[in-house]
C-alpha cells in the first residue's frame, strides 16, 4: 500500500482579468466604485493631455497662445511676410494632416463625437474602440489648433468614454457595467474640462444613460470628482471663465428673460439645422477622396477666419469679452452668424471637434445683443446685459442639446451666482420646450436619426411596421360595474387570472379599471370593508383605438401600471377588445 503523499503542484495564478472579474461578481457595488475612480483618474489625465495638446497645435499653427483673441490681424511670428493670410493656410494644412489619421485609423473620430457616445451605449453595448480616444484626441487638437471653429468638450466625452469602455471591456465586464463605465468616462471628461464636477454628472446621467439609479448615480459622481481634482490639482481650480457677479434689478426683467428662451429656442434650432445643411452639401459636392476633404475644405475655413479671425478655435476669450460687454450690437450679430457658419463649416469638411462650446458662444452672443438692446431701450430699468449673455449660454445650448438639468447647472457652476437662478431656469424651460416643437431631433441624435439610428426604438419595434391595434387585440375580458362591492370584485379578479379588469358605468361607459392588488387592500385594511365598492377603487388607465399603430404605443405598455395590457375602445366608447402585452412582445420576438 503505498502510503506517500503525492507532491502538491502549484497552481498557476488567474489571469488578471478573471481575478477582477470575480472580485466584481463577489462585491459588485465595491469594485464598480472603484473602477469609476479609476476611469475618472483616467478621464483627468487624458483632458490634461488633450489640452495640452490643443495649446501646442495652436502654437505651432498660429504663433499665439490663442488667436481669437488677437484684435488684428496679427502675422505668425514664423512667417511674418503672410502676414494675417497665414490664417488662409492654417486649417488646410491641419486638415492635410488630420484628414488621413481620422480615414486610416479611426473614421467615428469624425464630426462631434457625442453621438457616438449615445450609440454606442444604446446600441453597442458601451463598446468603444481605444484606438478611437487616442485619434479623436489627436485630429481634435490639429482640427482646433489649426483653426477650427469647434470645442473641445465633445472630443475629451468621446476620449474619457472609450478609456471607460476599454477598461470594462478588459475586465470582461457585462454590458450594463460597461455602459455605466462609459458613462463615468463622459463625465469626468465634461467635468475636467470645465472645472465643473456637478454638470459632469448630469451630462452623462442625463443625455447618455437617462437614467438615475442611485448605484449608477454614485459611481458617475465619484468618477467626476476624480477627474475635476486631478484637473484642478495641475490645471489650477479656477473656472474655465472669469465672470463679474450679475442680478436681476426689477421683477419685470422675468418677462424679458421668457423673451430670451423664445429667441434661444430659434437660434438653437436654427444652428442644428444649417449645420447638417452644410454637411448635405458638402456631401454633394466633394467627389474626391475623403482624406483629402478636410484639406481642400480648410482654405474656405481659412478665407472665412482671415475675414473673422475671432472665429479661429475655441473662441473663449470671444466669448468672455462679449459677456463683459466689450462688443456692440451689430458686431455680436455678426460674431453670432459667423460662428454659425464656421463651426457648420468645420465639421462638414470632416474636422473633428464638439459642439457645446459653439452652442455656449452663441448663446453668449445673443444674450449680449438683447440685453445691450434693452438697455438701450430701457435705459432707467437697471439692464445688465451681461446677465442676459449668461442666460443665454445656458438657454441656446439647452435648446440645441434638449438637456436643460445640465444646462442650468453647468452656468450656475460657472458663475456662481445664486441671484441669476431663476432666470436661468425660466430661460432654459421656455428654450427646451419651444425648440421641442420647433424639431423634434436635437443636435446631437439628429446626426443619428439621418443614419437611420433612433435611440428612442426598441428592439423589434421596426416589425411592428403597419401593425394595428385591431389585428393583435383580444376579447374584451369581462367588465365591473362600478357599483360591485370590492370583495365581489376580488373574486372575479381571481377567477379570470387578470391583475386587472375594466370598469363601466350603469350607462354603460368606460371609466378606467380595478386591480387585484386596489381590491383586496380594500377589503384587508377598511374596517368597513362591505361598503366599500368598485367606484372607490377606479384607476385611469388610457385607451387605444382599434386603428391606433401598435408601434405608438409601446411605451404605455410597457410601464408599470399598463403592463397587463390596454382597453380598445371605438369612437362611441364602446370597449371592443383588450391589447395584451403579452402578444405585442410575442409579435416582437418572433421577427427579431
């Protein structure tokens, strides 16, 4: 019998990625907390660097640290016989360069980057190439140091994102854990960039989750907050502009401010529309390979900074003086328009660049000519025109962007001034509001809606395609009167194995439905249980129409209260049958 004990063999390690990934299995709330610190951390460094890169390219292509805000025409110190035409030349040669990188490497690193952030979060899962962060960061300083007239905040989302999906896809994430990474990335991006923690929280929560779940809500915020002290601790915790403080002077100037939404709403339509105008024609008229388009296109940009060179970039120092009141009426009009075409411009021959930055410039302009305009008219009600600029910053990039919760925040960050709030949200109601009627897409899934992508479907709702209602219904379930006592109700509730059943009157008329779970609370908790009936336990539910398209009404279905189905009433209110959940999704499913 052999009695010796066989050697133990040492076992080789787990792969780095399964050991994270069990830990995440084991505490999930702990390691996902951490992992946002991480993608936040990642998020700081990348907008140091992806500043520091835009300021080196501007240099280099303008001989300034920041060419908008030359009050002439001032020559690149390396070749000072162009004189201001350098200006001509700067953008075609940053397009020479960034049009191959962008074609070869990375092509979603095209255009404003905020869009593919949404889709690929909707879509994809929260997949985001890494290559993508190091391109779009790249092409993004040569498109705005070259003179582009776009931001900076669109790129550095799209950057901390796919450092925030590349991590969770290394650590073989799922999906929904890698979404909320990518979100965490997108916000500490915003948040970086603008030394601004809150309005990085909510930009990510609320244009590229919609979702405020409380674990989702702490990971994005300590993923903000990261990025904006590692920003501040090399950056300086100074915002990123220098503003007076600003009032309201009479509670009349409220009225004034609705003025401004309104006027907001149309300028921010206005510029969704004329920029993906330009890319149409663009479009249309460059037959030749995309590489180069960015190059030929950069001298029409050029002609257009030698003609208005406070469009040269960014512009934030454009934008400060026009809130310090440094520009007149007719001058600010003009800065508005030109930027309009500059930045539609700049995107259409295939820069790279965001536009949150353009839609505050605009803002700031219009802002400033209506409040300089009532002060003029007015000149005894105590105007502050550079309140009105402020205000209208949030209020166009609210209208543009439908995401007022971070446009209000991101000024109040700013400015910091509690007096100005109330304008502030009366503003960006009026302008969101308004421009949702005005169009129905906003700047940034407009750009996905003209590729065929709607974030707003479902899966399978395109096999829902002249589905009505009538095809799909069932019979009618059977209907309560109103004056059946709530035990009575219970028990037909039971025996048809429904959660809820329809309600008419004596007439005859629908009235909404009773549950199950209204019913027996009824007759459990009411010490007088035996009076209670049937009208006292009526809830609204909505109804559909026979010839009602199903693919309308997806939402009501599926929500909480609606989710066993909704009564088909006729015209006449006469209940003909009832849309089971249950065979919409069977329909759905069954073509997917």
């Amino acid at each position: 019998m052999n009695t010796r004990e066989e050697p133990l063999v040492p076992t080789a390690p787990a792969p780095l990625h399964r050991r994270v990934l069990t830990w995440v299995r084991r505490s999930e709330n702990s390691a996902l907390i951490a992992l946002a610190l991480v993608v936040g951390a990642a998020a700081g460094f990348g907008a140091i660097a992806f500043r520091w890169l835009i300021s080196t390219f501007t240099l280099l292509f303008s001989g300034h640290s920041d060419y908008s805000a030359v009050t002439d025409h001032a020559a690149h110190p390396w070749v000072p016989w162009l004189g201001g035409f350098f200006v001509v030349l700067a953008p075609a040669v940053g397009g020479l360069i960034y049009g191959p990188i962008i074609h070869r490497w990375a092509r979603e690193a095209r255009g404003h980057g905020v869009p593919e952030v949404m889709y690929a979060i909707s879509k994809r899962g929260g997949r985001i190439p890494v290559k993508v962060a190091l391109v779009k960061a790249l092409a993004s300083a040569l498109t705005i140091g070259s003179g582009g007239s776009v931001g900076r905040e669109g790129p550095i989302v799209q950057i901390g994102s796919a450092l925030g999906s590349a991590l969770a896809r290394a650590v073989r994430l799922n999906e929904s854990q890698v979404r909320l990474l990518v979100a965490c990335g997108a916000a500490g991006g915003i948040a970086a960039t603008f030394n601004a923690p809150i309005a990085g929280v909510f930009f990510a929560m609320e244009l590229l989750l919609v979702n405020f779940a409380a674990r989702t809500f702490a990971a994005v915020v300590l993923s903000s907050v990261t990025a904006s002290v590692i920003a501040r601790s090399v950056l300086g915790d100074a915002a990123f502009l220098s503003l007076p403080a600003f009032h309201v002077s009479h509670v009349g100037e409220y009225a004034l401010y609705v003025v401004l939404g309104v006027l907001a709403a149309f300028v921010a339509t206005g510029f969704t529309k004329v920029l993906y105008w330009f890319e149409d024609v663009a479009d249309r008229l460059w037959k030749g390979p995309e590489w180069l388009r960015p190059g030929v296109g950069g001298l029409l940009l050029g002609l257009l900074l030698l003609a208005v060179p406070q469009m040269y970039g960014v512009g934030y120092p454009v934008l400060e003086n026009a809130v310090m009141g440094e520009y007149l009426i007719g001058f600010l009009v003009v800065l508005l328009l030109a930027k309009v075409v500059a930045t539609s411009l700049t995107i259409a021959i295939g820069g790279s660049g965001g536009v949150f930055a353009p839609s505050l410039f605009l803002g700031a302009m219009l802002g400033a000519a209506f409040g300089q305009t009532l002060a003029w008219l007015l000149p005894d009600a105590g105007i502050t025109p550079g309140a009105y600029a402020l205000v209208g910053m949030a209020a166009v990039f609210a209208g543009a962007s439908r995401a007022p919760i971070t446009a209000v925040i991101i000024l109040f960050e700013l400015t910091g001034e509690y007096s100005i709030i109330l304008p502030l949200l009366l503003a960006v109601v009026v302008s969101t509001m308004l421009s949702g009627q005005l169009s129905k897409e906003s700047v940034y899934t407009a750009k996905l809606r003209r590729r065929g992508v709607d974030l707003t479907s479902r899966p399978g709702t395109a096999t829902l395609t002249g589905v009505t209602v009538e095809s799909l219904m069932r019979k009618a379930p059977r209907t309560v009167s109103t004056k059946v006592p709530a035990a009575e109700a219970v028990e037909f509730l039971l025996a048809s194995r429904r959660k809820s059943l329809p309600v008419i009157t004596e007439h005859g008329e629908y009235v909404g439905v009773v549950t199950l779970a209204s019913a027996a609370g009824a007759i459990t908790e009411d010490e007088d249980a035996a009076e209670v009936t049937v009208s006292q336990l009526i809830e609204w539910r909505d109804y559909v129409a026979p010839d009602t398209p199903v693919a309308d009404v997806i939402d009501r279905l599926l929500e909480g209260e609606s989710n066993d189905g909704l009564p088909v009433l006729e015209e006449d209110g006469t209940l003909v049958g009832w849309l089971r959940t249950e065979a919409v999704l069977r329909r759905m499913s069954a073509a997917v």
